[in-house]
C-alpha cells in the first residue's frame, strides 16, 4: 500500500497551488506515513496557460488547462492530477479517471467593479470582462445595454486589466477569489437564480491512472461524497448534451435529504434564446437524473443541441 513518494500535478497559477496544497494536505492528515517529504508538488505549464489572449473555444477548448496533466499522469510522471472541475472536458481520456472530488467551494459568480458600482448600476455602454459565452449570455438577459469584452489571465491578471481602467467591471467565480483571500474587492456576489454557474464550478477534481489502484485507494478516503455524487450529476448532464467551449450552458446539482435536483439551462448560440428546466432524482440516480435533464434540454432546444 505505502508508495515511496506520491508525485501531485497542477497548473503553476497561485489559484491552482491552492488548490493541490489543500490535496497534499488532507492526504497527509489522513495517512500518517505521508509527508511533505514524500508528497510532492509538480508544476506543469499548459497551452491555457501559455496563450492568455484568445477565446478558448478558438485555440481547441477545455482541454487546453487539462491535456499537459493528464500526459504527465498517462507517461507516470505523476500519480495525481489537480484540475479545476469547469476546466475538464466532460469525456473523460482514455486510460485515465476523474472520480474523487475535495468539498465544492461556493460556486456562484462575483462583481468586481472599478468604481464599486452594483451590476444594476453600471453605466449604460460600461465593459464588462469576462472569457464565458455563459456569462456573457446570463448577464445580456438582464441587461442588454452594457458591452461585453473577452478577457483572458489569471485572477491577479483580470484585476490589474480593472484597475487599468481597460475595463469597468469583470465578472469571475467567488470560490477562486475567495481561495485567493481577495474578498475586500468584491462588488457584488450574484444568487444562483441570477447566475446559474457552470459545470464543476467550484469544485477540485482528482485524476489517476484506471489502474493505479494504491493511488485509488488513498483518494477514497479524501473524496467528499456530496461534492462527488453532485459532479457526476452535472458532468453526465454535459457529456449527453455534448456541451463544449462554444456551448453557453450551466447547470448545478445539490443535494438534500437523499435527494439530488439539478438545475439546468443553456442558451442558443446567438444568445438570444434560453432554455432551463429542473429535476430532482434520489441521490443514488444522479447520472441517470443528468441524462435525462441533459435530453430534455435537447428536446427543447429543437435540435440546436445532439447526442
């Protein structure tokens, strides 16, 4: 069972460093023979990370935060792969597995303005910053007066854009400016009935080989139920929609009294038009809930989206 050494991977942002500190940490709380001398971190650099200019949807998509990863992981470089879960492609790569998740961070979306004005109160024509079609979609369905502008980078990045004045207000996910202990510039945080978030958003994913059954039996101890039970829901609700980059779509399980609901909605790809519907399931029938949601959204789309 005990390996000489337990090799993490993560992306180098200090968002992702977060993020694979916090799995090294509850790996060596449970198992006392680890350590930090024997649990390691190892940053690998990739092409989201290298291209911070375009749209991901036009350098090749999801992919492009997780592929460099999951190579480490297939060539045994590493045993574990951190991911954040919204930057996963929803088919899971071949010889690999992603089904250990740490406890969801607060999934919903923040304002961060350069004025410190309220997202009712931006002014008329304002920029508004944000690299998600989702978002974008989301916020023009409550206002269509403002202008929204892709922006790229990591969190410390999109701020200085702000306070460049390149920007009036940009819109990024509270879990990672929280882990970043950089709540004071929050604007305002937007209700989940608002802003539903996109798939995973929030939550920690954990990668290994399918066959690396020692490092699959130390992620069973420090993989969060709930978490794990709500990302399989909304991840096969992405996979039977075939959702992408390009696919402006959110959803959000949670679960209550043995119950999963998952809220879904997706857009056209014009943005004009939204679809949403809502279904609950018991907790042990979450891929079967997200597969039936998933197919009812295509049904309502009339065809825009297939299996």
């Amino acid at each position: 069972m005990k390996r000489k050494k337990i090799i993490i991977g993560s992306r180098g942002s200090k968002l992702a460093l977060i993020y694979a500190e916090r799995v090294k940490s509850q790996l060596i709380k449970v198992f006392d023979y680890l350590n930090d001398q024997n649990v390691e971190l190892k940053i690998i650099k990739t092409t989201g990370d290298i291209n911070q200019k375009d749209r991901l949807s036009d350098i090749g998509g999801k992919g492009l935060f997780s592929k460099q990863i999951e190579n480490e992981l297939k060539e045994e470089k590493i045993d574990i792969g951190v991911h954040a879960l919204k930057d996963m492609p929803s088919l899971e790569t071949e010889g690999l597995i992603t089904n250990c998740f740490l406890e969801r961070n607060d999934p919903r979306e923040v304002l961060i303005s350069y004025n410190n004005k309220l997202f009712k109160d931006l002014n008329s024509g304002a920029i508004v910053g944000t690299s998600s079609y989702r978002r974008e979609f989301q916020l023009k369905h409550i206002r269509n007066d403002l202008n929204f502008k892709l922006i790229r980078g990591n969190v410390d990045t999109r701020l200085k854009k702000l306070n460049d004045k390149l920007f009036d207000a940009i819109i990024l996910s509270y879990a990672g400016i929280k882990s970043l202990n950089l709540d004071k510039n929050i604007t305002q945080i937007f209700p989940i009935k608002e802003i539903l978030p996109s798939v995973g958003q929030g939550t920690v994913a954990l990668q290994r080989r399918i066959d690396d059954l020692k490092i699959e039996k130390l992620l069973n101890k420090i993989n969060h139920k709930k978490t794990y039970l709500c990302s399989i829901t909304e991840r096969e609700f992405l996979k039977t929609l075939g959702g992408d980059c390009e696919t402006a779509v959110g959803a959000l399980a949670d679960l209550k009294n043995n119950k999963i609901k998952l809220q879904a909605e997706l857009f056209s790809l014009d943005g004009k038009k939204k679809y949403y519907y809502e279904a609950d399931k018991d907790m042990n029938f979450g891929i079967e809930l997200g597969k039936e949601v998933g197919n009812i959204l295509i049904k309502d789309s009339k065809g825009l989206y297939k299996l």
